[in-house]
C-alpha cells in the first residue's frame, strides 16, 4: 500500500461512510473549510451534496479529488489554471481508459461467443466424420 500522509493517518477515509460534512474534510485534508468552498467555485468537478439544511455533505470521490488538487497546487506548484488543466486531462484519460475497458471486455466476450460456436460446429463435424 503506498505512503499515507500524516492527516490521512489521522483521519483516514473511510470506505464504508457515504458523506462526510464540510468541518470533517477540512480536518481530513488539512485545508481551512473557506479554502473547500473557494475551490467549490474553481473547480466545478467538486460538488458536495447541499441537501435541504444546506449543509454541504461531501462524498469520497470528492474528498480523494480535493487531496488531488491540494496535492498538485501545494507540492508540485501548479496554479489553479494549471491544476484546472490537469485534472480535465485526468479526467479524460481516466474516461478513455475506462471505454478502452469497456471495449475490451466487449471484445472478449464476443470471441467466447464465437469459439463456442466453432467449437459446436467443430463437434458437428466429428459427428459427421465417425
């Protein structure tokens, strides 16, 4: 498993928890909670759930793609244009990957499909022979 970060040791995310409120992410992540709703606005990709008590309640993609963001503006020192830039890249990288996936899984199971039925043409023909 890779190296965790001291706040991620702290206070890890949870696999089993669906929404974690704003004060929760602001300790996870280390960023002050105006920070979160400053990059709410930036970066549009990051949508807490607000439901009728307006609380913003945030989910683990969204938390893993602040520690993203947080990760190339204050370690690798991209701008907020730059991080923009990067995370539309990923994003698209991840979307062909995943069709490139799709496409491949449909691939095989195509090529089941057709040496099952060669396969039962092939034992037509054995019959046939014998």
């Amino acid at each position: 498993m890779g190296k965790l970060l001291k706040h991620e040791e702290e206070h890890p995310i949870s696999s089993e928890r669906l929404y974690y409120r704003i004060g929760e992410v602001s300790r996870i992540t280390g960023l002050k909670p105006h920070v979160l709703r400053y990059w709410e606005s930036e970066f549009k990709i990051i949508k807490p759930y607000k439901g009728e008590s307006l609380h913003r309640l945030y989910r683990k993609k969204d938390l893993d793609l602040i520690l993203k963001i947080k990760k190339l503006l204050y370690e690798e020192g991209f701008t907020i244009s730059g991080a923009k830039k990067k995370i539309r890249d990923l994003e698209r990288t991840e979307n062909r990957d995943a069709k490139l996936r799709t496409i491949e899984k449909d691939s095989e199971r195509k090529n089941r499909e057709l040496l099952a039925v060669i396969r039962e043409e092939l034992k037509g023909i054995k019959k046939i022979l014998e």
